[in-house]
C-alpha cells in the first residue's frame, strides 16, 4: 500500500455480495450509507443477477461517492466475498448481506471497540424478522450476554463458551474484522459451498488473539421465501456441512493446539446437520451414514441423532402419539 492509499485509507471496507434482491437491496445499502462512521468504503458485488439489482446499485453508487460498483457472472457467495476482500484496503472488513439491516451506529462502536482494545475482532448480536416486519421470537444470535465486552479475550476461550452453553453461530455479517489479521492469516471463505459461515467463522476465532463483543443488537436477519436460509434441506447442505468438517479436520491436523476445541465444534455442527438429514431420501440417508463410518465421524454424533436419520418415521409417529 502506498503513501497516497495510506493517508486515504477509510476505516471501514463495506463489502455487500448481491444476487437478486432487487426488492430489499436499497433499504440495506442505505443502513450502510447512512452509517454514523462517515469513513468508510462500499464495496458492491453483483453476482450475476437477472433482476433489477444491478441497475439499483449503480443509482445508490451515483448518489454516494464511497461506493464502488462492480459485476461478475455468477459465482457465489464465498468467491463474491473474496473478490471483496482482494478490492478493500479499509482498517477492518465488515461483510453485509443485501437483504438484511444494519443498525446506524453500528460501525462507529465496533471501530470504536476494536481501536481502543487492538481487537483482531469484535462481534455483537442480531435479531430475525420476517417480510411483514414482525420480529422472530428466535434468539439464536444471542451470544454476547455471557461476556464482559470491557475484557479482551482468546478466541479460542471465547469459541469453547459457547460451544459449551450451545449458543455459537456462525455468521459473518455479525462481526467487525481487522483488515491486518485477516490478511495475516490468510482467511477467506470456502468456494462453492452454501455453508461458507461454518468454516470461515470458527477459523476467525481459532486463529484470534484478542477478541471482545458489543452488547447490542445491531443486525436484523431477514428471513424470506427463496433465501438460502429458508430454502428446504437437502443432500447439498449435508454435503457442504462435510466439507467443513474436513476443511476443520485438516486444520486441527496441521495446528495441534485447535484440536480440542475443533472435536467440539465439528460436533457441534455435525450433530443437528445428521439430524435435519431426516428429510432426506432412504438412499441419501444411508449414503450420509456410510460416509460417517468410513471418515469416523461416528464418535461425534449422538446416539438419537443417528436413529433419527436412519429411522425418521419415529418423529412423524411419536407426533401422532402425542395427539
């Protein structure tokens, strides 16, 4: 980085992947421009789309200056997200989602945060809402209740709490990331896989030295019809969850001292994708079981997780029961 790009360094890479979200795109970019931390870059990436999302960009890009536009056939989101990170040069990388809000002061605490304690990163907490603007009663982004945000932590100590009180997500829109260590450890997210989150999340954490949270519930998660999050289980979410597990498997091989909390966190992510495996077909389902014989996966799940795979009609008759 030269002298000229040091001194117009912005505090803040905004990196926004977009596919088809034409109907959402603008009230999230301008949760993002209208920002109370003026010192920031908005990096926009249009992933191929075939709706109006690309035209939108390009009005917002025209009426603030500290957007940057670009397109590219379709690719994903774990390459889109790359991309991003190649084209920022901002003091921490904040990644955005084009259907979701950001709260307004949300970048300016966790700058603030992160300056002040030299954080590798800071994370805070989110809520869920659904098209009709009616917020979910679903707390699974509540994690920060159990820390002290004026401590700094390890980010391993952090990762193991909330293996253990099941309260770790993944989610890479919920965390403010220093430029610096993401470079230095050479972390991006996982090409072709819809569970990127799962791999590059526990990495940050993993690799991390200093880490704390902001108390706040600073980003609203919508859940939509057609997203990736409500889009119905298949063999492909199994597949992925796999290659996380590998991907994690091969680090905890190469970097003895993650291994123990990496057992806990495959675990952790294996056990409910066995679980929602249930909806798939007899054949899938045995060839998922198969799988975690022959790569001894087995040790990790729970005994009901793997007799709900192989024997799902038990749920549909323990509901009958009930009734």
């Amino acid at each position: 980085m030269d002298q000229h790009r040091q001194i117009e360094r912005p505090k803040v890479s905004v990196i926004i992947p977009v596919y088809n979200t034409e109907d959402y795109l603008e009230e999230a970019v301008r949760s993002i421009m209208n920002q109370t931390l003026k010192e920031i870059e908005i990096i926009i990436i249009d992933d191929g789309s075939i709706d109006n999302s690309l035209s939108i960009i390009e009005e917002l890009s025209n009426e603030d200056s500290r957007i940057s536009c670009y397109t590219q056939e379709n690719s994903g989101l774990s390459q889109t997200r790359n991309r991003g990170i190649e084209l920022a040069f901002g003091e921490f990388i904040y990644f955005m989602d084009s259907d979701d809000i950001l709260a307004l002061n949300a970048l300016e605490l966790c700058y603030s945060q992160a300056k002040r304690k030299e954080l590798d990163f800071v994370f805070f907490d989110g809520i869920t809402f659904s098209e009709e603007r009616i917020v979910a009663s679903d707390t699974t982004y509540k994690r920060t209740y159990i820390f002290d945000e004026e401590i700094v932590y390890n980010g391993i100590d952090m990762l193991n709490r909330m293996l253990e009180n099941y309260i770790y997500r993944a989610s890479a829109c919920m965390i403010f990331i220093n430029y610096d260590f993401l470079v230095k450890h050479n972390l991006n997210f996982y090409p072709g896989i819809i569970h990127e989150d799962e791999l590059f999340t526990s990495q940050l954490y993993l690799f991390a030295c200093r880490v704390s949270c902001v108390k706040k519930d600073f980003y609203s998660r919508r859940i939509r019809t057609g997203s990736i999050m409500s889009t119905m289980y298949s063999i492909r979410n199994i597949e992925d969850y796999l290659t996380v597990i590998n991907e994690l498997k091969l680090l905890a091989h190469k970097e003895k001292r993650f291994k123990p909390t990496i057992e806990k966190t495959i675990s952790y992510i294996l056990n409910p994708a066995i679980y929602n495996s249930k909806d798939l077909s007899t054949v899938q389902r045995l060839k998922v079981f198969v799988y975690c014989i022959r790569h001894r996966l087995i040790h990790y799940l729970k005994v009901k997780h793997i007799f709900v795979m192989l024997f799902p009609f038990f749920i549909t008759l323990k509901k009958v029961l009930k009734k």
